[in-house]
C-alpha cells in the first residue's frame, strides 16, 4: 500500500501538479503503469523518466469531463504505440494544444467544452509544431 497525505477532489484540489509528482513515480514504480498528473504543468512517470506537457488553458480545469477525456486520448493513443510512456506524453501534448486553441475562442466554460471537440477533431500537423511547448 502506498501511503500519502496528499487528498484531492478532481477539479476542486487545491494541490498543484508538481506536489503530486513524488508520489505518482512511486505509484508507477510500484504498479508498473504510466502516472499521469494533470494540472498547469502536465507530468507524466514511468517511476524513472518524468516528461512534462506545458500546453494548455487554465479554463480547462473548470470543464467537466475533461479529465475522462484525457483519459480516452490517451486510450487512443496506446492503441496504436505500444510505449505507453510516449503514448500518454503525446496524448497530454495534443489534449494541450486543442485545449490551448479552443480557449482562445471561447467565451465561458460551455463554449470552450464544444470548441474542444472541434479543436481536437480538427488539430493539424502544422497546428501541433507550431504551438507544442518544448
């Protein structure tokens, strides 16, 4: 069992990504999964290698449903990339920039979940290279 005093509650936490990160690699170490912390920062462990996602909209974190949605990215992607560590790096990446496109053309948290859609239905090559955060 791993023990932690870090509690959070989805959207509501008051913890930053970055706090959590010790204890996802010893999730990951321990579980042999890939950890994936959203926030500000996105980071994703494997227990030994950390990679870090800083695309992205602070009005993300007030959409319902887009953490399951990540979720399902990333299903997605390692369906297709049997390195689960870059599957979900990638995944976070382009969940980012969707996110970072469609809040740019949003008005309030209802436009910006439908605007996401389009974005990540619509995300170009040239779209991913040019806004990806290195």
């Amino acid at each position: 069992m791993i023990n932690s005093s870090d509690k959070t509650k989805g959207v509501d936490s008051i913890a930053t990504s970055d706090s959590a990160i010790d204890s996802a690699k010893l999730l990951a170490k321990k579980t042999g999964a890939i950890i994936v912390i959203s926030g500000p920062t996105d980071y994703i462990t494997d227990g030994e290698k950390i990679a870090e996602v800083k695309n992205g909209s602070t009005m993300m974190a007030k959409v319902t449903g887009l953490g399951c949605t990540a979720t399902a990215i990333i299903g997605a992607f390692v369906s297709i990339n049997k390195n689960y560590f870059e599957a979900a790096t990638h995944a976070m990446a382009i969940m980012g920039i969707a996110g970072e496109l469609a809040a740019a053309r949003s008005e309030g948290t209802g436009s910006m979940q439908i605007n996401f859609l389009d974005e990540l239905y619509k995300i170009s090559e040239k779209e991913i290279s040019k806004y990806l955060c290195s």
